[in-house]
C-alpha cells in the first residue's frame, strides 16, 4: 500500500465506493425501504419491495462467492461473530420499523434526502446518530447490555443458515448461498410489473454489488493490512454516531468503512439528484411533523443498536451472509413499519 493510505483510510474508501452506489440508486432508481413497504401496502405495486428481492439476490450470490474463494473468511464476519437473540431481533426490529414510518425514512433513505437537500432528513440523522450511541456507549448502554447480553458464537457452527444447511446436507454453504440467491432473483420476476422494469432491478442489482464490495473489500485489508481491521458491509445506525465524532474530533481519530459508507451515500445522493434535476432545499415548516419524526429517528437509532443493525444493515448486509437474525428482523421491521403507517394513516398524532 502506499504510505499515506493507512488501513483506516482504505477500509473508509471501499465504504465511501460501495456508499455512492447505495446513494446512486436510492435517487435514480427509487431504491427505499419504507417506499417499499408503503408501496406494498396502499398502493397496490410490488415493485420496489421486488427489488430487495433482487438485491439480496445478487448481494447472495455475490458474498458467498467471496466465502466460497476464500477471500471472505465467513467466521470473521461482524454478524457471525456474535450469538442470536431472536428477542433482539424480533424487539429491535419492530422499533426499528415503527420509528422509520414515524420520520418518514430509515437512516439510509434520510441520508439520500438530505444529499437532494431536504434539511429535515439532517435533524432525523443527527437524532438517529445520537440515539444509537445512547444505546451504544451512553446513558442506555448497561441496560441493553443486560437485557441483551453478547456472547460469542460457536466457530463450528456459526449463526448462519448456509452454515446450518450445510450440516444438515452436506452441501457446502457457498454453493447453498449461491443457489438461494439465484431462486430468490428468478422469483422477483414472476410478474410482469417487475419484468417490464429493467432499470429497477439495474440499480436493485447495484445496490447488493455495493454489499459484496463492503464485505469483500473489508476481508480483503483484514487479510493483508496491518491493524485490526472489522469485516463488515453497509449498515446506518452506529456509522452516523461515527461520522459526528469524526467530524468533530478528526484530528485525533480515524476514519472507518461506516464514515466513509455514510459520505458515499451523499456523495452518491447529491450526484443522483443533480442529474434528475431534483436538487432543492426544503425544510418542515410544521412543528408537529417535526416532533413526530424526531421522536421516531430516536425510536429507530434504539432499534437498530438492539436488533444488531438497520434495515440495509441486516435487510442486506446480513442477509447477504445468511444470518439468522437477518430474516426474522426484516420481518420485524416491515410488521412495525405496517403499524406506524397504519396509526399514521388513522390519524395518528403525537401530543401536542
């Protein structure tokens, strides 16, 4: 490597590349979690939840090639160094979604507004950033720890359903994984809406290329760098904590795969919004709309530190590795996503 990019900074630029291409298709190809739900449940198109079924598809096939080759070495894994806790996921993942339908967005998708210039999508990232970290290293800290303990998980049988399926078979994982990812594409086309979308599932497909760079990058230094380096892919709760303290304390820490995720994706979002023409300023002139989603951008930076990640976190990344808690925690998040819409809709409202 060349002297002046350290570890540090090369594991920020893999996030930084895999970030614009998650920002790109946010803006040009509608890419959202919630506009997915939302779409599903009041509008009749099965569209865009389609296309997280592209994207963990490719992210699939994508990152067991990467265990199968031997670059990613699935053991080391952020979420397979970890035990499951169902509660966490099922818990977490249902204040996770009931506080995106309440801000409007997931971390992700504020990240992509606020780089089209929407400044209400700052205050959600800033009170998601700071919410995480209560939870993190803060005030809430011992109490997640003690409701949620951490333990390690077992290296010869690690949380993973390709893992699990292949003691049961005897078929190896990466070949599992693989075969998955491609059923679960082939599914996603199965109606006409989807196969008459070609640009859709184009920037579906980039955005679980944008997880298989995150975890084959991130392998790739923790193999041949020089400092302890996380194997990890694309997540949003814990990296807008990270991008705050970087940005206020630079000059004595470093940069990570998170901040550099994070840039990209307002890298990506801004250029993304310049082409479409669709770059403005816009702020909340409703104090009421205000208070709702901050509550809710707090509601989810909890959620997401409980549940081990946010919907991009275990909706792709850990989805991509076969996770246990991926699955049941996206269903979590769709079902409290699907309540808060629904109190949204029936006129819910925070007190005055």
């Amino acid at each position: 490597m060349f002297d002046w990019i350290s570890d540090a900074n090369l594991t920020a630029l893999i996030g930084l590349v895999g970030g614009v291409m998650l920002g790109l298709s946010a803006r040009l190809g509608r890419f959202c979690t919630l506009g997915a739900i939302e779409d599903a449940l009041y509008a009749g198109s099965s569209l865009r939840m389609r296309m997280w079924g592209i994207a963990i598809g490719v992210a699939m096939i994508g990152t067991h090639l990467l265990i199968g080759t031997g670059i990613l070495p699935a053991a080391e894994a952020i979420y397979l160094r970890l035990g499951w806790s169902p509660l966490a996921s099922i818990l977490g993942g249902l204040m996770f979604g009931y506080g995106m339908a309440l801000s409007g967005n997931c971390g992700f998708g504020a990240l992509a507004r606020l780089g089209g210039g929407d400044l209400l999508a700052f205050v959600i990232v800033v009170v998601m950033g700071l919410s995480a970290y209560v939870a993190i290293s803060g005030p809430l800290a011992h109490l997640r720890v003690l409701a949620f303990p951490e333990t390690l998980a077992d290296p010869a049988a690690l949380p993973s359903l390709s893992v699990k399926l292949e003691s049961l078979t005897g078929l190896p994982a990466p070949a599992i994984g693989i075969g998955a990812g491609i059923i679960l594409i082939l599914a996603m086309f199965t109606t006409k809406e989807m196969r008459h979308s070609p640009l859709a599932a184009f920037w579906a497909a980039i955005a679980g290329l944008a997880v298989v760079i995150g975890w084959g990058g991130t392998a790739w230094v923790f193999g041949n760098g020089f400092a302890p380096t996380p194997v990890e892919s694309h997540t949003f709760s814990a990296p807008l904590g990270d991008t705050m303290i970087y940005l206020m304390t630079s000059s004595g820490s470093s940069l990570n795969f998170g901040v550099g995720s994070v840039a990209g994706v307002l890298i990506g979002a801004f250029t993304g919004s310049l082409f479409k023409g669709h770059f403005r300023w816009e702020a909340c002139e409703d104090p009421r709309e205000l208070k709702r989603q901050i509550g809710g951008a707090a509601i989810m930076g909890l959620g997401a530190v409980i549940a081990f990640g946010c919907s991009i976190g275990q909706g792709l990344s850990a989805f991509a590795i076969l996770y246990y808690g991926a699955p049941v925690t996206f269903l979590a998040i769709v079902a409290g996503a699907a309540l808060g819409l629904r109190q949204l809709i029936s006129g819910f409202a925070v007190a005055e």
